[in-house]
C-alpha cells in the first residue's frame, strides 16, 4: 500500500495498460470491486481514493442516471440502501442527489455525497483504471466525458452483449476504449459466445463467470485463452468463481486465489478484498521458492538485537557491501524504539577516523535516537537527529563550508518505529510494512537518475563493454555522479511544490511535510530496512530471496531493478542492507 501523501507515478495507468495488451504477461492484475468499500463508503471518491493508495490496478464502480441526464455512482436500481434518499436516482436532478449523504456498509449516515462520474474520471486519471459496470447502456454518454477530461485511456466498458452489436453499435469507441465481454461459462452457448468474441472483437481480456467446481469448461478456456488475451474472475461471492472466492481465500488463499491463478490461468481478480489480494500475491512471487544456504544469515549478521519489553525483535539482519567497518546501514532497537537508519554513500572525500560522512551521518543518528524520551513526537524525534549532526559539524568547523555545498553533507535516511505513539515516521528512502501498508518511498529523482545510468550502461555493452568490465568501471555511475552531488540542493528543501525534494537527516532543517508519519493502529508487526532490499518483503527469507534472484539476473542493476549504482568489484551487493522485523506486545 502507498502511504497517504505519495505520489502515484504519472505513467501509472499506461504501465496497467502496457499488462493488459499483452497477453503473455504473468502479471496478476487486481480490480477492487465498488472501490475500497470495506474501509469507506462504496462507489465513492474517498473509496477510489483508497484502492489507488492501496495499489490496486483498477476500480470497479457502478453508474446510474439522473433525472436531468448526469451520470452518477450508484449500483442499486434504488438510493435506499446506500444514501439518505429513497426512491430512484430517475427520479431526482444532480442538484437534488448533491444534498443526499452516503450510508457506510453498516447503512450510517456520513459527511460523503454521491460522486458523478466526471468527478470519479478526474480522481482516478493517470493513477488508476476504472472498469464501468452497468454503464453499456450510456456508452454514447460515457465516450463523451472520456473525450471531456482525457481519461479515455483508463476505463473498461463490460456488457455480455452478442460480438456482432456490439461491433455493429459502438465499433467507432473500440480502437479508444478498452471493452471487455463478459461470459457465464454455465450457459450452453458459452464456448460459442467465446470464440465469436474472439473472432470479432480481439479483446484483451473476457470476464467469466461459474457456480460450480463440476463444471469442467474453466479448464477449455484457459487453453482457448493461452496467448490471445488475459482472464478475469470475479471473487465478489462464492457462485462467481466456483467458489473459489475471497471466503474460501481467507481460510486458504491458496486454494481460493492461487487456485484461479494456477489452475484456471486467471490474470485479473476482482475482490471485496483488495488489500489481502494484494498481500497474497506479494507471497506468491516465485522467487520466495529460492533454494539457498541460509546460513550466513547468522554467521554474517552484523548486528544482534538486545530484548526489550514491550516488542519482540522477530528477525533482524545486517550486512555491509563491502565490509563491517564500511557498513552504512545501522539498526537499534531500546525500550520504547526500533529503528533503521541508511548513510548515503559520501559524495565527498572528508573522512573522520577513518569513516565516510554516510557513515558517520548513520552513527549520529543512533546516537540520538538512544536518547530519546520515550514519549517524543516525530517532530522533535527529527530535531534532536538534526541537532546532533548539526553539532558535530560546529564541533568540526564544518558548517559555513556545508552550508554552501549540501553535496558534502553528512546524509542518510531513516525508518523509526515509536512504541509511545505507536507510530512509524519515514524519512527518506527506507522502507516499511505496518501490516498491509507498504511504503518504499523512493525519490523520484533517484529513478530518473537510475534510468540515466541505465542508459549509459547499455550503450557501453552495445559498444563492446562487457558486463565485467562494467563492474570494474561503470561509466553510467561516471555520467550520472556530477548530478548526484548537484542534486543535494534538493534535499529538505523548503520551497513549496519543489516536486523533486525529499526529506533526509543531513543537519538542517526537515520539511515535516515531506516526512511519512503512519499510525500503526492494531498491527501486530512493523517491518524497517534500508533501501538496500529491491523490494521489502514480511520476512526475511523473501527480501533476502528477491534480492538473491535481482543480484543473479541483474548484478548491474540496470534492467531488473534500476538503481543509481551496481555490484562493484569485490562487493556482495549494490548496497548494504538491514532488515528488522519487530512483533508487537499488545
């Protein structure tokens, strides 16, 4: 899950649609059906708003009609259930649907309107997909508003309707809008309906449907299917997937998802569930099924976590690169925190007993953190770690000539669990998992500068480099470095709207408005780690996994996993890592 404040990535929508034309992609999709309805109300803003935050592909939502024309969310045929008003959406003008409030799925009266769908076609644009059911009817409508606000790459129009109409009737939106069939795989007529969608349309992905496990044609269609378009089951209830639905999958995900995915070829689910969907397939990855000596997850473990009492250090690991004494990832765990704290690699050559200023940046901060009260908030938790880099720079005669060069700064970032607050305050890169929620919080700069480096790199290859000489010389980090110096300036910058500045611990100031405050509520455990991990995963097997498998496929980290550094020379990895994984005593 994203944090509350992220950024959706602006391609977001064309990397969903990129899965979806491609009919070979793997690629499990996730649609959140009436939008995030478990956690608010559905077919409303606030609840596509938290689908997208969640992660999910695509949101599906419902329309109806007003009395003067507006298209609005609302599944029932009738405004009883899910609003303050009675009767149907017909009968009443937009303005008139605006003064009603939304009901909650305990039917409770809340402050949140009846969107239109204009508003949910600007809340989800560029972030999202929304697939339209109950919207065939108003398809010349629809296509109008797509064309309004510019969304028409982002929605899914769906009807069981013949191939031939619907060609017949709306062929001139089908180059522009995906459409997708439905088929009910209990009709007798189904395989016909399938191969005419087939033939006539080429969708990109038909939805079916099935009550029961006897019936055997899911297994057809997946071999139909193979290489021409994805699958969609819906996990709503149990009659719509053979009842292989999110109830079954709660009891045995295996069973109820992995066995749509598995065993009937399935690449899109729509779920009442999103979040735990979403979790399941981050377990499913197959690189959690690496077969290695996990031995030196102890014998190499640079860090050994004390007992404290009011959290269990479940499993903790750290490792430098290169070697213990050059490590600039550090961990700490007291009575009332547990933190991460990641040095950035110097962009200088200063050096104080012998450490770089990433590592001296990272000891700083343990230091700090080791006295705190056990009550601070995230603002003067952040100000002492300030305060005492900031010192040291006074204590050194460093200030003046780092005030004028943030490039030589002594950086890093940071992940803390507070027990006090039962909060988790982010800044920077690190990253964390407080029960479904999963924050990397990577810089958007930082992509843009691995995507550079990558570039570079491969241009080195095509010219005749190889992928050793690359690890001996990376002429994609040469290119990019100036820059990295250079961008600094960007580092807790106080100007308003600066889209590429980011929060770091460096002895000035931190803009609290770029800092990740979550509240852990009734999660039971907190993961922190450095950037170190590719993707972070809820143990340690799976982030030690995926980053076993990049560092196999992609040591140079410049197709997998694009970073702004490699595997050098005589290093285990691109960067030095920690993981802490924490149980909390309730």
């Amino acid at each position: 899950m994203l944090p509350a404040n992220a950024q959706v990535p602006a391609d977001r929508v064309d990397t969903i649609r990129n899965e979806l034309f491609n009919p070979d992609s793997g690629k499990v999709l996730v649609a959140a059906h009436r939008g995030d309805w478990r956690n608010a109300c559905e077919n409303s803003l606030e609840a596509i708003e938290n689908a997208i935050r969640m992660g999910v592909d695509i949101v599906e939502v419902d329309l109806a009609r007003t009395k003067d024309g507006h298209l609005i969310l609302l599944h029932d045929n009738t405004l009883d259930r899910t609003t303050t008003g009675k009767g149907k959406p017909e009968d009443y003008t937009l303005v008139e649907i605006k003064k009603l409030r939304l009901r909650n799925g305990c039917h409770i009266k809340t402050i949140y309107k009846v969107p239109t769908l204009e508003e949910a076609l600007l809340t989800a644009k560029g972030r999202v997909m929304l697939n339209l059911d109950k919207a065939f009817d108003y398809f010349d409508q629809v296509y109008e508003l797509l064309e309004k606000t510019g969304t028409t790459n982002l929605v899914i129009m769906k009807s069981n309707a013949p191939a031939e109409d619907v060609k017949r009737d709306y062929g001139k939106y089908l180059d522009k809008v995906i459409f997708m069939p439905k088929v009910n795989l209990d009709d007798k007529d189904a395989i016909q309906k399938l191969n005419d969608y087939l033939r006539v349309l080429k969708p990109v992905a038909i939805e079916f449907k099935f009550a029961h496990d006897t019936n055997p044609l899911p297994y057809e269609v997946k071999k139909i299917m193979a290489g021409k378009c994805h699958i969609w089951y819906n996990t709503l209830w149990d009659t719509h997937a053979g009842g292989h639905d999110d109830d079954c999958s709660l009891a045995n995900r295996d069973k109820g998802y992995g066995y749509l995915i598995d065993n009937l070829g399935a690449t899109i689910l729509q779920t009442d569930r999103p979040a735990y969907l979403i979790d399941y397939l981050k377990h499913k990855s197959k690189v959690m099924d690496c077969k290695r000596d996990w031995t030196y997850l102890q014998s190499e473990n640079e860090y050994q976590a004390p007992s404290v009492p009011h959290f269990m250090v479940e499993e903790c690991f750290l490792k430098g690169k290169k070697s213990p004494q050059t490590n600039e990832d550090g961990i700490i765990v007291t009575p009332y925190f547990a933190a991460v704290i990641d040095g950035a690699t110097a962009k200088s050559t200063f050096t104080y007993e012998g450490k770089k200023t990433g590592r001296l940046a990272m000891e700083l901060a343990l230091e700090a953190i080791r006295d705190f009260p056990k009550d601070i908030d995230a603002a003067e938790a952040i100000g002492r770690i300030t305060e005492k880099i900031h010192d040291f720079y006074v204590e050194h005669n460093l200030l003046d000539e780092l005030k004028a060069e943030p490039g030589k700064r002594f950086t890093a970032n940071g992940v803390i669990y507070s027990y006090a607050r039962n909060e988790v305050w982010q800044v920077g890169d690190c990253q964390c998992i407080i029960g479904n929620l999963y924050s990397s919080n990577e810089k958007e700069i930082d992509a843009i500068m691995a995507n550079a480096r990558a570039v570079v790199n491969e241009v080195a290859l095509l010219d005749g480099a190889t992928m050793k000489d690359l690890e001996s010389h990376d002429p994609g980090r040469e290119f990019i470095y100036p820059f990295l110096q250079k961008q600094a300036v960007l580092q807790n910058c106080p100007v308003k709207g600066q889209r590429f500045a980011f929060p770091v611990f460096d002895g000035f100031p931190v803009q609290m408005e770029q800092v990740n405050i979550f509240q852990v509520g009734d999660a039971e455990e907190v993961v922190l780690s450095s950037d170190g991990y590719p993707h972070l995963y809820s143990t340690l097997h799976e982030s030690e996994c995926y980053l076993a498998d990049i560092l196999e496929k992609d040591p140079l980290c410049i197709r997998l996993y694009k970073s702004t550094k490699g595997i050098k020379k005589g290093n285990c990895s691109f960067d030095d890592r920690a993981y802490l994984r924490i149980k909390i005593k309730k």
